[in-house]
C-alpha cells in the first residue's frame, strides 16, 4: 500500500524529448573538427522559459577564428523537436529546425537555401558525440561538415555570448 501511494505521488517522468535534452544542461569541453579543420569549443546547455527551451551555447576558444553559437531547443509531443540556430555569421545564416528524438539520440535537422544539415547528438558515456552532415540539394550527398566530444567539465570563466 505504501508503495502504491508513494508511486501516485510521485511526479510524473519526463517525457523521452525533455529526458535527452536534459542531460545537455551543464557545460562540456568540445573539441572536434570542422570541415576537417581541428577546434577548441566550449558548450554550455541551460533552462530557460521554465524549462520550455534548452539554450546550448557554443563557444569557439581560438581567438584568431572567433565563433559563437546560441541553439534554441524545445520538445513538444513526447518526441518531436523543434529549433532555432543562431550565430556569429549574422541573422542570414540562422535557421529553423525539426527534429526528434530515438532511443535517448537527438536528431535536428536545419534547413538552408542550398542544404540542409543533419545534427545527431548520441550518448557517449557521461558525454556526447555531436555530428553534423551536410546534404546540398542541388547534386549532394551526404559529407561530413563537423564532429564534437562533449565531456562534462566546470563552467569556470569560459564567457559565452549569451
């Protein structure tokens, strides 16, 4: 019986989306490559709007190629996501994206004049593994644009734009 009081009280789970989007909240060191190219990069995911978006900040650490990056994440229905990707290349480079996710995987597609660019973000231990495919739509198949470890690590004095 105590059981069965104890389980009607609890508050209910997470649901799949919000579970994944969760364990993003925090900040992790993320070296990776793009476009071949080795970078430094920071990322910091964060609550906001009582925890309707998860803002995953970007930050580049080589201050001879600065960049910086302010993702909005929300989930609605359980599974599906939907984004907003921001940067230091200006407002004509940002974008709109939908996405879900599967089996604790984040899959965000954001969609450009000339291609869209595939975003999987997979569990990797108490990290993630971040990939990001571009497909052209004129004549392309897929190639790989970047690659991000995240590892978890203290938020320290990294300044993020946002």
């Amino acid at each position: 019986m105590f059981l069965a009081t104890a389980l009607a009280l609890a508050p209910p789970p997470l649901d799949p989306a919000h579970a994944a989007l969760d364990r993003l909240a925090g900040c992790w060191d993320a070296p990776g490559e793009v476009l071949g190219k080795p970078v430094r990069t920071r990322v910091r995911g964060a609550w906001r709007l009582g925890s309707r978006y998860l803002l995953l900040e970007m930050h580049g650490l080589d201050p001879a190629d600065p960049y910086d990056a302010a993702i909005l994440l929300g989930d609605h229905d359980k599974r599906w996501i939907n984004s907003w990707w921001m940067d230091s290349f200006g407002a004509g480079y940002s974008a709109g994206g939908v996405g879900e996710v599967k089996n604790g995987a984040i899959e965000v597609l954001y969609s450009y004049p000339d291609a869209t660019y595939t975003n999987r973000l997979v569990s990797d231990g108490k990290g993630w593994r971040w990939t990001i495919v571009e497909r052209k739509h004129v004549g392309g198949g897929e190639k790989a644009f970047a690659s991000y470890r995240l590892t978890p690590m203290p938020c320290d004095d990294t300044r993020f734009a946002f």
